[in-house]
C-alpha cells in the first residue's frame, strides 16, 4: 500500500519533495497547498497535482477575474488535503510549523516532518537518515535538519565511526539568499555571524550528540552553494588516502577533483545540470579530493553543499521512517535509485 503524502508550502523546498515523491514506487502525492495564484500554482496544475487552497478559493478567483488564462480552481481545502494524507511535509517558511502543528497536526494526529528552519523541538526526532534512521521509526513528528547540518553530518558521521572524533571545528561560508531571491543577502559584503558558537554545531548534536563540534560562519555575495571547511581530530591517525576512500565508499557524498576542472562552486552546479539533474540540483555534499589532507590524527578537507537540494533525499527517507518501514539503509538505496543518487560512483 502506497504511503499518502501531502505537501504544505510549494517554495524551494516543497516543489523538490512533491517531485521527489512522485518518483517514489511506494508513495502517492496527494496534492499541494497554495495561498493564491502564481506561477508555482501553473506549473503544478501543468504537472497534475491536486492544489489545495490555505486561504480559500477567493485568491484564486481574483486572477480569473483580470485573466484570460485557465482560471486554477482548487482542489479543496487544506483540511481536506490533511484528511486524505498519511504524512504531511510542512514546507512552509520559518516558524509557521509551529502554528500548523497546533492547529492541525496535534488535533488530527497526523504525522508531519518539518524541515530545519525549525527549531528541533518542533519535533521528536532531528533526522538525517545515514544517522539516525531507527530512532525515527514510527515518529508523528520528525524534523529534517538543514542543509547545513544535513552536510556536517553526512561527512562527520562516517569519520567518527572508522576513526572516532575527538573535536571538530567547522567554518561555514554561506550563500547569501537563493538564486530567484531578489529580495535577500548582501550585494557586496562578508557578513560574520556574531554568534558563537554558530547554531550549526548545536544542531548537528542533535542528530550526533557525541560529536564535540565548534562552528563559525559568515554570509557571502553567492546564490550557487555554501562552503565549509573543517578541522577535525580524530582519536585514530588516517591517511588523506583513507579519507579519500572513506568518502569514495559514503552514500549521498561526492568526491569532485580540481583536475578534472571543477575549481568552485559553479562548475558544481553545471556538473549537475550535465548529469541531468532535475533542476540542475546537487543532491550529494561534494568533497574536494585535492582539498583533503592530514597530519598526524588532524583531518582538513573542503566541502560544498546545495542548499536548495540536499534535504529532500532526506525528507522521502523520514517519510519512510514516519510509517513504519524499518530498513532504513534500503529506503536510501530506494530514494538514491530513484533520483539518480550514487548511480555512477
């Protein structure tokens, strides 16, 4: 039996994971929300999803009124869409979940994942599946962390099982707003966050509560990715060659090499659209093979991390989690096959 899923929020985030779970054998999109007309809501007619309005059929209305075009008549309300669904992937931006988890999910016992613009509280578990994938079975509420900590993670995770970790400080060089966001981010700045630690490091222990991480960040002129650069002291020594095999061997990393003429972040994200990623997206964090490097138990190494993209391999596994399904090594094997995830390693 297919898992039914609903989608609030259609953004950066909700448009990826309503495709993604359209890609999904064992899953059914049940439809997606909208608060009023836009070009979002056109393509997702287009793509035959059902939209179900959060503010009523009235901005819907306003449009067929002053338009020529084929009016968007939804589907329903948003209680209509919760009705129908198994999980709902709450989408929507900062600090609306909260109020949608009052207001809805508590009531109807509905099981949610949010994404990580929330504060993990929101939810019973923080999740990135090659974590914690048990302690997320069967969970009503499961938090996907953010892009930047679903990174540390993804990369932190298997070091600290093969050599162990003693300290990890991490300096994160973020985008300064999305590539469609033309209202966010500085125009010509470097902007350090002020707040130390970063709140990066709090939130990779919760998904890695025995990993004593310390976080720096700042923001910078760039839409593409973010960066990060780490130190990281293991408690066994390693060659920059085992590293590099280590990473080889990670599900959801990248090795990409300096030789092979990809040098920055651009050529990442053109390296997508070669694959022929849906959107151009990068889906795995991407380790410069030429940028790792060791002394003694020392680790550094460079990785770059698609902001827009690397959560929602993520969020279909947390679905699985959510119902039940308890392997979570094959539910990544699942989502990676169907998004084309490790296929040419």
């Amino acid at each position: 039996m297919s898992v039914k899923v609903g989608i609030m929020g259609y953004g950066t985030i909700g448009k990826r994971v309503a495709d993604a779970v359209t890609l999904q054998k064992d899953m059914e999109l049940v439809g997606i929300t909208g608060n009023s007309y836009s070009y979002r809501m056109e393509i997702a007619k287009n793509k035959g999803y059902k939209i179900f309005s959060v503010k009523g059929d009235d901005e819907f209305k306003k449009v067929c009124e002053i338009s020529s075009r084929d009016c968007i008549v939804p589907d329903g309300t948003f209680q209509n869409l919760l009705d129908e669904c198994d999980v709902i992937l709450d989408c929507t931006p900062k600090k609306v979940p909260v109020e949608n988890k009052e207001k809805y999910y508590i009531p109807s016992r509905k099981k949610a994942i949010f994404q990580g613009g929330e504060k993990s509280k929101v939810a019973d578990v923080s999740f990135v599946a090659q974590c914690n994938y048990a302690k997320a079975l069967n969970k009503q509420f499961i938090r996907v962390v953010s892009c930047n900590t679903t990174g540390l993670c993804r990369t932190l995770n298997p070091i600290k099982e093969k050599y162990g970790i003693d300290s990890v400080h991490a300096t994160l060089v973020r985008r300064a707003a999305d590539p469609w966001d033309v209202e966010s981010g500085p125009i010509n700045a470097i902007v350090p966050v002020l707040e130390l630690p970063s709140h990066h490091g709090p939130d990779v222990q919760t998904v890695l509560p025995d990993v004593n991480i310390f976080t720096t960040a700042m923001s910078v002129p760039t839409t593409l990715m973010h960066m990060h650069s780490l130190t990281v002291d293991m408690k066994k020594e390693a060659s920059a060659l085992d590293i590099l095999d280590l990473f080889r061997a990670t599900s959801r990393v990248r090795v990409v090499r300096n030789m092979e003429k990809i040098t920055s972040t651009a050529e990442i994200m053109e390296y997508a659209k070669d694959l022929g990623r849906s959107r151009g997206d990068m889906y795995e964090i991407c380790v410069w093979e030429e940028g790792i490097g060791v002394k003694g138990k020392k680790l550094f190494y460079l990785q770059a991390v698609h902001q827009e993209s690397d959560v929602v391999i993520e969020t279909v596994d947390a679905i699985r989690a959510a119902t039940g399904f308890k392997d979570g090594q094959k539910s990544i094997e699942m989502t990676n096959q169907s998004m084309g995830v490790d296929l040419d390693k």
